[in-house]
C-alpha cells in the first residue's frame, strides 16, 4: 500500500533500538512519504541528526528553541500538517511522559498539540514492559485512543530474554496504515460480546459449567465501540460480574447474595425449609394432651 502524499513525524526516543528507526525512516520514504524527523536528546547519543537529515532530506527536529522553518509556533505548524505521528522506539520513559502530558521538550510537546493518528511503537529492556507502571501508562495512551503496539519477544540488549524487542518493520508499516485507513467494516453494526460462565444443562437439574470470571470479556469490551471499525458494542456479563451490575456483592467464592455474603449451604438450606413448614407456637401456650392409643386386647 502506498504512502504518497502523505506528512508523517518520526519521533525517535533513547533506546539501543533507536538505528532500526533508520530502516523504518528508509522504508516510509519508499512508501512515498514525506518524513520529518524528531529526536530526543537521549536519541542523540545513539544515532546522530546527520543520518536522519541525509535520509529524510529534511532538518531533524531537536531543540524546541532552535527552529529549523520560518513557522512563528513550529511544533503546532507540524501538527497540523501531518497525517500521522510515529515514535519509534518508544521507552518507557516518553510512555510515562506522554500518559500523563508532560511536554518538556519537542517530541513530547508536539505530542500534546498533534490532533491527527498517533503510533507508539514500544521497545525496552529488562521486565520493564511487564512493570505495573509501564501497563498503567499503556492503558492510559490506549484508552485516548493511541495505537501502542505489543513489543515483540526475544533476546535483548542485555542479555535477557523477554518482551521487549522492537517489532519488525513490515508489522510497523501495516500498523501504520491501519491507523491512516482504518477498516469501518462494523459501521451501523451491534456486537454483542458475553463474559462470565457458561451452563450447558445435561437435564432440568444439573448442567456443566465453568470458573470463567468474565474479565476478559469486560476487557474487550473496554466501555466502547470496537476501535475504530465503526461498530458499537453491548456488554452481557454472567455469573459474578452480571451479580455486581445488579447491586449484588459477590462471595469469596465468586457467587453471593443482595447481603454480601455467600449463599447458605445445604444444611442451612434444609434447616430454614423445615422451619418454614413447622407451625409457630407462640410462647405460654398450653399443649394439648397426647391422647393414649389402648392397651386392652380384644375380645375373642
């Protein structure tokens, strides 16, 4: 698919992985797309502005207060002429940056005034995808509607091994027009999406069911419309979870009642029944006497 006409930003981040952007820059610029690259100062230290600028054909971006083109508000003029905004690596620290708005220097305050698709592409070392921060952080992007794709797995810089790689180039590129042409092909469509057990009955009494705790369809659901296809999702949950909708606290074992607790066992079940058939004597009430079955034998 081509790229033609169209203005991306390249924003590159300190990571090792900061010269396979160098392969993406040169595989954009085939697609026929206009590239401008921006670097942070960690970036820096790994791959120079020369090679971007040679590649490109354009001035790398580094310094806010150093414009590179006679628009009066430089980073909100290239804000507003792409069609896209790329970051590639992205570590962990322009991750935390961007989720919680902190602009402090061009890429992240480009970051705040871009309007158009952004694309985060994650690479980090050591378990640091994996540390609640960093999915926190993750969760925030994705839910204002950045796409932040999954980092492949493999050997890293370090010497681990884990999640963490830069993704290959081609599945950059396909995430990127994914982003630019988003498929609508639910538009005007309902989709109903289950969570919790399911029960299979083998007769009117007994069935066979799971432990399911519905949280991955919650998940999926996310409280939107699946991104981007245009569709709009309704959320049916079963078991703990449809309890919780209702006002219903569930137990320690997942199921409860409208108290709180979990519901009573068989034995108490049993016990309550009972209770409920035996008449109430109400307290002072004299019994009435038992009369004798008699003893006498019959006459022969």
């Amino acid at each position: 698919m081509s790229l033609d006409g169209r203005e991306l930003i390249l924003g590159v981040t300190g990571s090792i992985a900061a010269y396979k952007a160098v392969y993406l820059l040169r595989e954009l610029g085939r697609l026929g797309a206009g590239v401008t690259v921006c670097l942070s100062e960690h970036a820096r230290e790994f791959v120079g502005p020369l090679t971007f600028r040679t590649l490109s054909g354009r001035p790398v971006l580094t310094n806010l207060f150093d414009p590179q083109s006679p628009d009066a508000v430089e980073h909100v003029a290239l804000a507003e002429r792409c069609h896209a905004v790329v970051v590639a690596p992205a570590t962990a620290n322009l991750l935390a940056k961007a989720a919680h708005g902190i602009a402090d220097d061009f890429l992240t305050t480009l970051l705040l005034a871009a309007r158009a698709p952004v694309l985060m592409v994650p690479a980090m070392d050591g378990g640091m995808w994996e540390h609640p921060a960093v999915a926190a952080n993750v969760a925030t992007l994705r839910g204002r509607g950045v796409t932040v794709l999954e980092p492949d797995s493999g050997a890293l810089a370090s010497g681990l091994s884990g999640k963490g790689r830069f993704p290959e180039i081609a599945d950059i590129v396909e995430a990127l027009h994914r982003v630019l042409a988003p498929v609508r092909d639910l538009a005007g469509e309902r989709v109903l999406v289950t969570a919790g057990p399911t029960r299979e009955p083998i007769d009117p009494v007994r069935y066979i069911s799971n432990r399911s705790s519905g949280k991955m369809g919650i998940r999926a659901r996310g409280g939107r419309a699946p991104p981007g296809r245009g569709g709009h999702a309704d959320l049916r949950p079963h078991g703990a979870h449809a309890a919780a909708r209702r006002g219903v606290r569930p137990g320690a074992d997942g199921r409860g009642d409208a108290r709180g607790g979990a519901p009573p066992s068989r034995a108490a079940r049993r016990s309550s029944s009972r209770r409920r058939r035996s008449p109430t004597i109400a307290p002072g009430t004299p019994r009435a006497p038992r009369s004798r079955a008699s003893t006498t034998s019959p006459s022969i």
